[in-house]
C-alpha cells in the first residue's frame, strides 16, 4: 500500500494582533486551516497531500481546470477571510513546503520584511483597472470632430469634394488612433493618481481571453486607501461618462487581496 507524503500548503501571511480566528477546512475540503505564529506575524496553512502538487499526478491536476477551479477558490476564500480582519499578504496557489520547519523557516528569516509589507498594506486594498477600446468607434468620433472644426470650409466645397476630404480625415484618424488613445490613457492615468498609492502595470488580455469585441489597452492594479475607493470608483465613472461616444470605456474592479503588491522575497518553499 502507498503511503501518501503531507505537506504545508501557505494561504497568506498576517498580522498576528489583527487577525480574528479562522476557521473551516482548506483546499482538499477536509483538512482544517491552522495558524503558525511568530512574533507580530502568523501564517495561515493547511496540510495537504504532497501527490498533488509534485509529481505525475501533479501534472495532470494542474491541467485540470476541473481539479484547479473549485482548490483556487477554496484558496480565495481563506484569504479574503484573513482580509476581512487583519492586511495579507497572500501566496500564490500552490505555494507549497516540505515540512513545517521550512514554514517556520520563512517566518524566522523574513519576519521584519513581511511585518514591513503588512504595514504597507494596512487599511489599502487592490483595485484592478481595465481599459477597452473601440477602434471604429474611436474613429467616428475623431472624425466628427475633425470635420465639425472645419464645417465652414467643408460647407463650401461641393457634395464629392467633401466626400474626399471626409476619407481623408477618416484615413488621418486610422493613422493617429494609436498616438490619440495612448495620449489619454496619460491623462486618465493622472486624473485617477491622486486616489491610487501605487501601481502595477500587467499585460492586456486578448479578446478571446476577455470574450468582448473591444481590445483592452490598459491594464492596471491598483493599490488604493480603503477610505478613497468610493470616490476613485466615482471618478471611473465620470471617465466613462465624458468618453461614453471615444470608444474608450473602463472598468474597475476590487477589492482584492494584494497579489500584485506582496514584497520581492519568496514565499515558495526551498
């Protein structure tokens, strides 16, 4: 008979005179969520099957979006437990150790650097910023622009000679839409900065990945004062509402755990 090899599964880090109890099983829906303190910090952890997450059997799990989907939300659910009471710093999925002293490891070694990253974090909260754009959307709207600051010379011309002035200002805007689209993504950027502490860029999905018909041109995190989140969603709005006919919409999204803001140093397992 096999004997299956347990190992220590890390959701987050916390705040140890912050954090509230925990409770409720882990991943596997079976084995009970611990607490390792140490010092000002603890680490929310479970035991799980070494099998899992190492190996053949391991492989094929992770190709499994029907064995991933339900254990990453499962991990989700821990981690926004831990937030609801104390700032996290959460592990990737799948952060896993070989054995409680490599956990206990990680506290001892990194302590003062995870006690500054929590600090970092107190009262903030991520918030995820996309941007979509319509090409022909964002098009015609140059175009009418265009064309509505030059209506005295176009009325003067005759139905075919306008007719080739409008392509060519439809051509010139194909041409431009890019520099245009890039000049406002700027300035939304600078409008938003007096709401965000801090930001992370991440690379725009593609339309498959999205399901729209839009392509994203902006894709951002956003580390936000928990006080500043209401308004910085009502200048979003206000955004969308001023570019509502551009073809440029955002949406922004949040909270979340910080994934995007967790220090440098490594929470995997030597």
């Amino acid at each position: 008979m096999t004997t299956l090899k347990q190992a220590v599964y890390l959701y987050c880090l916390a705040r140890a005179d912050q954090l509230n109890a925990v409770s409720g099983c882990g991943i596997d829906q079976q084995k009970a969520l611990m607490i390792a303190p140490f010092k000002e910090v603890v680490a929310i952890y479970s035991a799980v099957e070494l099998a899992d997450f190492t190996g053949p059997e391991a492989e094929a799990n992770l190709q499994d979006i029907g064995w991933i989907g339900p254990r990453a939300l499962a991990h989700e659910n821990v981690v926004a437990q831990a937030a609801n009471s104390s700032p996290v710093l959460p592990a990737r999925f799948g952060t896993i150790f070989s054995s409680f002293d490599k956990l206990q490891q990680l506290l001892t070694t990194k302590h003062d650097l995870i006690v500054d990253a929590l600090d970092q974090i107190n009262n903030r909260q991520e918030w995820s910023l996309k941007g979509y754009l319509d090409k022909k959307q964002a098009v015609k709207k140059r175009v009418a622009v265009e064309a509505a600051a030059k209506r005295e010379e176009f009325d003067k011309l005759t139905p075919g000679a306008r007719y080739f002035q409008e392509k060519k200002l439809e051509t010139a805007a194909r041409q431009s839409v890019s520099v245009w689209l890039n000049e406002q993504i700027v300035g939304i950027e600078k409008e938003l900065q007096p709401f965000v502490v801090e930001w992370a860029g991440r690379q725009p999905l593609s339309r498959e990945a999205t399901g729209k018909e839009s392509d994203m041109v902006l894709n951002r995190a956003l580390l936000v004062e928990i006080e500043r989140a209401s308004k910085l969603a009502l200048v979003v709005a206000e955004i969308n509402k001023r570019w509502a006919s551009s073809g440029v919409v955002l949406e922004l999204s949040g909270p979340w755990p910080p994934y995007s803001f967790c220090p440098t140093f490594s929470l995997a397992a030597d």
